[in-house]
C-alpha cells in the first residue's frame, strides 16, 4: 500500500505536525507503511505516529475536502476489488493471527482454517482464508505474496492501537484504495463506480456489490467498531447483543427496532415502559460533553408527554402563525429530530408518553404517512419530509428558526439588542451545513431517530385503529412470570452512562425494502431464497385463509416486515437453520402486528379464532396468546389481544 520514498522522514520532520500536507503525502502514495522504507526503527515509528495521529484526529469529510484538490482518477485492477465474507473478521483476525503466529508465513488454506476454527472442505478454506487476506492487504494489515500471507509492519502497528484509534483509522485507510478514492474524491459518483466494477463479469458485480457498499457505509460514517469479531471455533456472525442487560432490554424489543423505528410498548401501568426507553438511550450515548451534560438524562433522549386534547399534527410538528409577527412555531419533537440531524452516527430516542391518551390516528397521522415512504438510498435511508423546505428559506422565519433549532452563535461584541446581537450572529460551519439540508430537503425522519410509544390499554385510554397498528411494532409489556416483585429489589438500579456505550447497529434499520432483503440473502445463498419466497407467500396464504370473513387480513406491508424481520434474525446468526429463524420470524411478527388487529364478538371470531389456533401450531407464543383470547372470548363473549 503506497510506494516507497526515500526521504519520506525528511519529509516528516520538516513539515512536523502540518496535518494536510501529511495527508496529502500519504494519499498520494508519497508515504510507505512499511518499515523498508526507512532508515531505522525509529525513523518507521515516528513517521507512523505522525501519520496516525492526522488520521484519526481530522474527520473523514475533512479527509476527503483536504485531498480532493489533488486527486486525479486512478485506473482499477480486478485485485483492487473487495471480497470478503465478514469485514471484521478481515480487519481484525487476519493480522492477529499472523501476529500471534510463530510461522513466518502462512497459506491461503491455513488462514482459513484459522479463521472457521473447525475443519471444512479444503477448497472452502483455501478461498475464505484468501478472501479475507486479501482484504486485510488492500489497507495495509497484511501482505499477499504468490499465494503466502505474511505479517505486515503496519499490521504489527495496528494491533498495538486501543480500539477508538484503530475505528477511527479504518475508514481513512480504505479511502487510499483507488475504487474508494475514484468513488469519495471524483465527480462521477455512482456512474464511476459502475465504470470502474464493469472490469468484472456481470454476476461477480453483483456478488461484489454488497462488499463495495458495506466499505462505502465504513467510510461515510468515519468510524468502524470492532463489534462483529468472531471468536475462534464460533463460525457465526454476531451482532453485539452481549454488551446490553438483557434482563432489561430483550433482543426481542432491539431487534424490533431495526425491522421498523416505531415501537409500541403496551400493557399495564407501572412495568417500566418508558424506563425500557431511557436505558437504551443511555446505553448509547457516547462520551460528547453536549449529549451528557444532564447526569438523569441523555441528551439522545426526548419524553413527550402526550395530552388529552392533541387532535391534529401542529402538537408535533408545530404551524405557522402570523401572532405577533410571521414565526414557524416549533416543538420540542422538531427541536430534537434537528438535533439528531447534528449527530448522525448516535441513536436518538423519542418516548412518546401515554402515546393513546388522544387519537394516535388523528395527531400522527403525517407522521405515520411519511414513515412508510421510508426508502434506502445509497446506502442511506431517508424518507418524504415532514416539513417542506420551503419554511426553512422563508426569509421572515429563517434566522428565528436557524437560532431556536441550532443556536446561532455571536462573535464578539455587537451592540446592544437581542435584534442587532441576532442579526450579526451565524451559524457555526457543521450547523449550518444541517440548516443548508433542511432549506434544500426539508425536515426528514432522521435515519438514527426511533420513536416510541408507551400504552396503557385501560378503559381511560383511545384503542388503536388498524391503520396505527399496521405501521407499528407493537410488544406487549406485563409483569414477568415467577416472582417479580422479589427480583425488583434484585434488580433495580440507577440509570447511568457507559464507559464503552453501545453500537448505534443495535438499534438502527439497515434495510426498509423486502426487495432489498431478498438480494441481500440471494448473494448468500440463492436456492434458500427461493425456498423463502415460497413459503412466505404459503404462511400467508393460510394466514388470511384462516382469517376469512373478518376485516383483519393482511397485505403486503405485512410480508415487507416479515422478510425484514428475518433477515435480522439472520444477521444475528448466519448458521441458524432457515425454517427455524423463519418460523420463530412468524411467530415475532403474529405477535407484534397481526394478533394485535384482531378483536370482536363471538359472531365475528368464535371460528376464525379456531382456524387461527391450528394455524399457529408452530408458532409458540402466538398460539398461547391465540387460547387465551379463545377463553375470554367463551366467558366474555367479547375477545381483544389486550386483557
């Protein structure tokens, strides 16, 4: 990686700590990360330490800001390419092994052995060990000669990093490689990086793709967590569920979350549905001085407390109002939904507090609307705005709203006035470049926003339509079972921030589309996908069949979650049986928005209830849900999902 320079110290040393020239040294191909080319041990470690520290202590768009005046586009090889089953594992196991390793060299198929920790078929471990080589190489943590893997000096260096560096240091090095210089610093974008992959054949694009994608995400994000390392002997991906109390917080709710950033937590008074929400924020809220300044609460967190008298939208996402002068009345919802814009790798948190004490229908009704116009977009995922672009450059609200949503910022002395202080004032260069997006895109649902909702289902509260529900992950909340009120003295603690908070990818969606999952799970293993496709058209069938002639059958936004649902579920284990993860996906979404739609007499449900039950026979905890509705419904004559 790079080309050796000579005086490559000399250069160094004269421009000691000018943090742009070393980057532009190094991206083009001035600085070499290996000790050969330097005169010393030394000479190799200060260079090395020079170059770490402008890395890791410049952001990635100031990276690539500082770099794009002198880029010129690079030609590609078919080896420039990534390929690799798990990037964590390339990253981070391949140079550990070498290093821990007394052989001076390994082979592709002792790599591979080494990395799968059990015995294969030989050619599977001569291509995973190669694979996952070749992409440690591409950035420098190891090198590939004639079918040998040797340790590299930068490799050694790398290891020797503590983790903030070493995530902070991922996304700079893949930005050296020519597809990602040609991708991130050239004009073409999207149409280059077709150019540049048509060197393949067509069926290995689409192979490679999701590869090129996952790096792209690594790079725009600017960090990269080492989260998803698999143990040695363990051949099985990992979403980092070790690092949450899951006495607290089931994987159940987080993995809901990433299916569809509306959660309904529902069930009786006082279980801690709202505390559920506060944890996961605290959780993972990093060490940033303005999102910990109040030690009880996270600055990624926001407690709206729902009235009674909320009908329409303005509640939310405020009005315009011509009382005392043309304004944009904001909200505290808007207020947070900026912020959030302001820390795009941080999850953010609403609560909306006893949601169903109004009309969910009627107060969130563009909410919900705009969430389901979700889509992804290079590798982004937005959605249709909330409030149109044209409030924010209206000139008579702009630098009221610019103020209130961001703060503007007063240099020095400028008079006397709240007007005259207010009209000098600007943005700082990252607020404004938020406020820019809001004047061009409007206000959007942030990607790393999750709502959601807290329900007591009483008679003092609205029931909820199948319109909200359909558009909801809903998750019953009741007393568990055993003694609870004797593990509550066990396991009550106070609220605190992490040391190591967790992963934003505990919490956030990947994917909005089935299409999207289903080319994902394709690149995996095609024939399973069909066999997928099949039986959820099948399961689906029978669904509705079974619930003919009530108004409670489902469509395709049901199908769109389920497939969502899975592919989570297969992320968190790639060596699950599929009819296994497919049954228990079934399961998870009868419970959390199909069950939840169904109520009515004995008229209405006395047979579909009964076709429901042998529907459900695979399906534990909707089955159980399904006769106890059956028992109300005989002593009641009257059966909800709710008790």
């Amino acid at each position: 990686m790079g080309t050796i320079s000579p005086n490559v110290y000399s250069i160094i040393r004269d421009i000691k700590t000018n943090d742009d020239l070393i980057l532009r040294e190094f991206y083009t191909n001035q600085i070499s990360l290996s000790e050969s080319a330097y005169s010393s041990r030394e000479e190799y470690e200060e260079v090395m330490r020079q170059l770490i520290a402008a890395l890791t202590g410049k952001s990635i768009s100031y990276i690539i800001d500082t770099v794009k005046p002198i880029y010129k586009p690079l030609p590609i090889e078919t080896g420039e390419i990534p390929q690799f089953s798990d990037l964590s594992i390339a990253l981070y196991n391949v140079p550990a092994i070498l290093h821990s390793s007394n052989m001076d060299e390994m082979s592709y198929e002792e790599m591979g052995k080494s990395l799968w920790g059990a015995e294969r078929d030989k050619g599977a471990d001569l291509k995973y060990g190669e694979n996952q080589a070749k992409t440690a190489s591409q950035i420098g943590l190891a090198e590939v000669t004639r079918g040998k893997i040797r340790r590299s000096d930068f490799g050694d260096i790398f290891l020797s990093l503590n983790p903030a560096q070493q995530a902070l240091l991922i996304p700079a090095l893949w930005l050296k490689v020519p597809l990602f210089q040609n991708y991130f610093l050239g004009s073409l974008g999207e149409e280059g990086l077709k150019r540049d992959i048509s060197i393949l054949s067509e069926s290995t694009q689409k192979r490679r793709l999701t590869n090129i994608r996952t790096i792209i995400d690594v790079i725009k994000k600017g960090y990269y967590l080492k989260e998803n390392v698999i143990p040695k002997g363990k051949a099985k991906f990992k979403l980092n569920l070790e690092d949450i109390d899951t006495q607290k917080i089931s994987s159940s709710y987080l993995r809901a979350l990433r299916t569809k950033p509306f959660l309904l937590l529902a069930g009786i008074s006082g279980t801690g549905k709202s505390r559920i929400v506060k944890q996961m924020a605290f959780d993972s809220c990093p060490n940033v001085k303005e999102l910990r300044e109040d030690p009880t609460s996270p600055g990624n967190y926001c407690l709206i407390e729902v009235k009674p008298n909320w009908h329409d939208s303005t509640e939310l996402l405020g009005y315009e109002s011509k009382i005392g002068g043309a304004s944009y009345q904001l909200t505290t919802f808007i207020k947070f939904l900026v912020k959030a814009m302001c820390y795009p790798e941080v999850p953010f948190f609403v609560c909306l507090d006893e949601m169903n004490l109004a009309p969910v229908e009627q107060y969130f009704a563009e909410f919900l609307s705009v969430l389901e116009s979700r889509t992804k977009v290079e590798d982004k995922i937005i959605s249709e705005p909330l409030i149109k672009g044209e409030i924010f450059s209206n000139p008579q609200y702009e630098r009221d709203l610019q103020d209130k949503l961001l703060g503007l910022e007063i240099e020095g002395k400028v008079g006397e006035g709240k007007m005259l202080q207010l009209a000098t004032a600007k943005l700082s260069p990252a607020k404004q470049k938020v406020y820019d997006i809001l004047k061009k895109e409007g206000l959007r649902i942030p990607e790393n926003v999750v709502v959601i909702g807290t329900v007591n289902m009483d008679e003092t509260t609205h029931q909820f339509s199948r319109k909200v529900i359909d558009r909801a992950m809903t998750i019953e909340m009741n007393l568990p079972e055993g003694d609870p009120f004797m593990d509550f003295f066990a396991n009550t603690s106070d609220l605190s921030y992490r040391s190591n908070p967790t992963s934003a990818s505990l919490y956030l969606a990947t994917e909005t589309k089935a299409k999207d999952v289903i080319e994902a799970l394709s690149t995996e293993n095609a024939e399973d996908t069909e066999w997928l496709k099949g039986e959820i058209a099948k399961v689906l069938t029978a669904l509705n069949n079974a619930l003919d002639g009530t108004p409670f059958k489902v469509a395709y936004r049901v199908q769109n979650e389920l497939l969502l649902y899975f592919y989570q579920l297969w992320l968190e284990d790639k060596t699950a049986k599929w009819r296994e993860i497919l049954n228990t996906s079934v399961d998870q979404i009868l419970m959390m928005k199909v069950l939840p739609r169904v109520e009515g007499d004995e008229e209405l449900l006395e047979k579909p209830l009964d076709r429901l039950i042998e529907f459900a026979e695979p399906y534990t905890n909707a089955k159980k849900k399904l006769i106890e509705m059956k028992e109300r419904l005989q002593q009641s004559r009257f059966a909800s999902f709710w008790p």
